[in-house]
C-alpha cells in the first residue's frame, strides 16, 4: 500500500504542475539594493528580450554594458572611470553625458537626474559607437567637495586631459610667428600690399592686388600659414570636428595625435583654399560667368589673409583663459570664425556688384552657389555644432 500511495502523490504533483492556473512560475528574486557600482555587468540578450549576465571570456565584447544602481537624492554616487572620445552614459535610457575627450573622468550619478529623498533603482548603460567601453574601469569613488562655484560644472568636466598639448600648441604658435616675420622679411612690398588696410577698405574698382598676379610664392607661403592658424584654433578650440560622419569616416585621427591632427587639418584647409579656384572655374563656365572668377578669387584669398591675422591671438586666448572660462573661449571662437566667413562671403559680392550688378540671375545665382552654400556647410560644421 506504500507504494500505491507514493504513485498517487507523484501523479497528484505533477497535475499540479501542468494544470493550467496552477503552475507556479519562476520568478528570479530581485537584486538588493546595491549603493555605487558592483563589478558585475549585464548585456543586451536579443533572443530572450532581456538583460543578462556578461560574462568575459564566454560572450563576445559589446559596446554597450548595463548595471542597477539604486540613487537616492542628496546623497553622492561618485564613479570613475577612463573612456575613449564619445563614450556616452545612459539612465533609465536617457543620455546624461557624453565624453568630451580620452581622458580619466568623476561624475556624480546623483546630480545626472532628478530623483527624491527615496532610494530608487535605475539602469546605467555604458555605450560607445565604435569600440567596447573599458567597464572594468567603472568603479566607485570617493564623494567630489567643490566649492558652490564649481558645483553645477566639476561632475561633468574631465578630471585630466591628454598630457603635453599646450606644449605642442606653444610651438606650433612660435612656428607662426617665425613663419610670419620671415615672409614679411622675404616679400616685404607684396606683404606690405595685401596686409594694407587702407587699400583694403578703398572702394575703387582698380585695386592694386586684385590685377595682381594670384599664383605666386608670397600668397602661396600666406596661405600656408593661414591654414596652420586655422587648424590649431579647430584642434584647440573645437576639438569634437570629427564627430562629423564624413570626417570621422575619412580622417579618424586619434585624440592624442595632437600633431598629426594640426598637421591634417592644415592640409584640409590648404587645399580648401587652393582647389576653390578650379571649383569657381567649373561653376563660371556653367553659369556663364567666367571673367569675374579670377576678380572673385583674389579677393577671397585677400579677405582670408587679412583677417586671419587675428587666428593667432584666439590660440594666445584659448591657452591663457581655458581653464578658467572654456565656454567664454568657444564663443569668442566661434565669433571670430563666423566673422571670418560672412566678412568673406560679404567682402566678396561687394566687390563683385562692383564689376556687375548682382541683380543679374546667372550672377546671384553663381554667388549662392559658390559662396553662401559652402558658408551655410561650414558654419553648420563648424559653429553651430557647439
């Protein structure tokens, strides 16, 4: 009879257990509350739809790590880590910071959202477009005490940048002035004619530079140094260019590579200026304009020439006030840059109403063409992105 009675019990459980309404379901059991960061990391599972264990010789490296943190209002969750350019941290599925720059960071989680005088659970997930995060490097730290000044802006700023980049900045600016005083020494009656300011603001139709020769040894080595002013205020200034699409794609250049950086985007911009004229040709004989090409190209070299004069004193700037007002260095940047271009651009109809009246459609047309759409491209690339 025991064995009857065994039978019996077995079969009642296992009806219990396919009965529908009855079987009782797995549920894993919460995590407990956890202040700061563990060293565990969760991963993205597709198949299942949910959040698992990453374990770090079984699965592949993502580039996109989670982790529950319990936040809690007046209370500081410091972490640090290191991150390359563009890592970008998430709560609850909302970006709260994006790194600036390769570099080691602090940030307070607790100041990234608003929460209450309750502990509450949230999801970080650590995120990089192109390579996996370094999420070992994720760890708790102790509690940042700034002064009320520093308070809003110490959690988001980088505790340390890429040693050894001002250094490069100063040589690069003794480079300029060698550069500068040794053309003015070497072409002393050409240099003296296009940085003249009177024959720059005379309104005369015959002005001495524009039936001047363009393609000469003098502009040529001017135009060199201009493009070395400009690419140090981009790489100084405006660090984050490349997170263009285009750019990133074709020039990926490294965040430390602080020389080649110059070195690159002096070639851009050398070859922006130089390759304008054959663009200004090829857009001439479409729209039937051709003898005011060359008119147009010398007072774009001209205009970029004189004003860019005033480059190297926004590096001067940006090495001396930096640290204490980067945001004031970035308007006075992005300022002088914007001046730069709708001086250009502006400097340039005026000079050619003068030669034919731009109510004249092939002419306004040609000028939109190839002054106000690439002004529009770079002040969106350059400016408007910061």
């Amino acid at each position: 009879m025991r064995w009857q009675s065994l039978l019996v019990a077995l079969v009642g459980v296992v009806w219990l257990a396919i009965r529908p309404g009855y079987a009782a379901e797995y549920r894993p059991l919460p995590p407990p509350p956890h202040a700061g960061l563990s060293s565990d990391w969760l991963i993205y599972n597709r198949a299942q739809n949910r959040l698992t264990l990453y374990l770090s010789g079984y699965h592949q490296p993502r580039r996109a790590y989670y982790q529950w943190v319990t936040l809690q209002a007046d209370k500081p969750t410091v972490i640090s880590f290191t991150a390359h350019q563009h890592l970008s941290l998430f709560l609850d599925n909302k970006l709260v910071y994006t790194a600036p720059a390769a570099g080691s960071y602090r940030l307070d989680l607790a100041k990234l959202l608003p929460l209450t005088s309750a502990p509450t659970r949230h999801l970080l997930c650590i995120w990089h477009p192109e390579i996996p995060p370094a999420y070992t490097s994720f760890v708790d730290a102790a509690p940042l005490h700034v002064t009320k000044a520093t308070e809003a802006v110490a959690p988001l700023l980088p505790q340390e940048r890429v040693p050894g980049h001002h250094n490069a900045y100063v040589c690069f600016l003794l480079l300029l002035g060698l550069l500068y005083g040794g053309v003015r020494v070497t072409y002393r009656p050409g240099f003296s004619r296009i940085y003249e300011l009177k024959s720059f603001l005379s309104s005369s139709a015959d002005q001495d530079f524009l039936i001047k020769p363009t393609a000469t040894w003098l502009n040529l080595a001017l135009i060199l140094v201009f493009s070395l002013s400009f690419a140090l205020i981009l790489v100084a200034v405006h660090t984050s260019l490349q997170d263009a699409l285009i750019l990133r794609q074709i020039f990926n250049v490294p965040e430390s590579a602080i020389v080649v950086r110059i070195l690159l985007y002096t070639g851009l911009v050398f070859g922006f200026v130089l390759l304008k004229y054959p663009y200004l040709y090829i857009m001439g004989y479409i729209f039937d304009v051709i003898p005011v090409v060359t008119v147009q190209y010398r007072e774009f070299v001209r205009t970029i020439l004189l004003i860019g004069l005033v480059l190297p004193f926004v590096v001067v700037l940006y090495l001396t006030l930096n640290v204490a007002a980067p945001v004031t260095v970035l308007w006075i940047s992005n300022g002088v840059i914007a001046f730069l271009l709708l001086a250009t651009v502006g400097r340039i109809a005026l000079t050619l109403h003068r030669k034919s009246s731009l109510l004249n459609l092939h002419l306004f047309s040609y000028l939109c063409a190839t002054e106000v759409i690439p002004l529009i491209i770079l002040l969106k690339l350059i400016v408007f992105a910061y």
